[in-house]
C-alpha cells in the first residue's frame, strides 16, 4: 500500500480542515494519486472513479466517501451507511 495513503488513513482530525492540511490531500488535489481511469458500468449506465472511504470525522470530498450522520435515515441512506461500514474493516483491521 501507498505511504501517501496509509498517512491520510491513520491520520484523523475533527476539524474540518485538517485533511486539507495532509500531503496526500495536496497529491490528490493535484491528480497525482486517485487519478486511474473511471470504470464504467453499462448496466446502470453509471461511471465510477477512484475513491478513499472515510469515517465521519473527514469532510465529504468528491474523492472522500463518508457515512451519513444523522440519527433516523430513510432505508438508501441506511443501506449505504452499512456498505460503507463493511468497506471500511479491512482497511481498520490491516492497521
């Protein structure tokens, strides 16, 4: 794994701002990291691009996926917490 990505992912802040302040921030704002190409699914007609999946504490960015934060949430935005959840725990256990 990625120094750049093991950093950004260790590293937590509660300001807001704080990521902003990360090199691996600077690296991806600049498009030199999370810059493959987007995976198209023809299915949904949807394309995908490169993503980190953050926890609550991260600011939603394009590029920086984050749980819903409140507390009664319609059944998508439940469903999507849990997935969100369940992609996190392997990034938490290998650490």
């Amino acid at each position: 794994m990625d120094p750049d990505v093991i950093s950004w992912l260790v590293w937590k802040c509660k300001r807001r701002s704080c990521p902003k302040k990360s090199g691996f921030f600077n690296l991806v704002e600049k498009g030199i990291r999370l810059n493959g190409e987007n995976i198209h699914l023809t299915e949904r007609r949807t394309e995908l691009r490169e993503c980190i999946v953050g926890d609550s504490s991260f600011p939603l960015l394009p590029w920086l996926l984050t749980p819903y934060q409140r507390k009664l949430l319609p059944l998508p935005q439940t469903q999507f917490n849990r997935r969100h959840s369940e992609t996190t725990k392997p990034g938490q256990m290998a650490l």
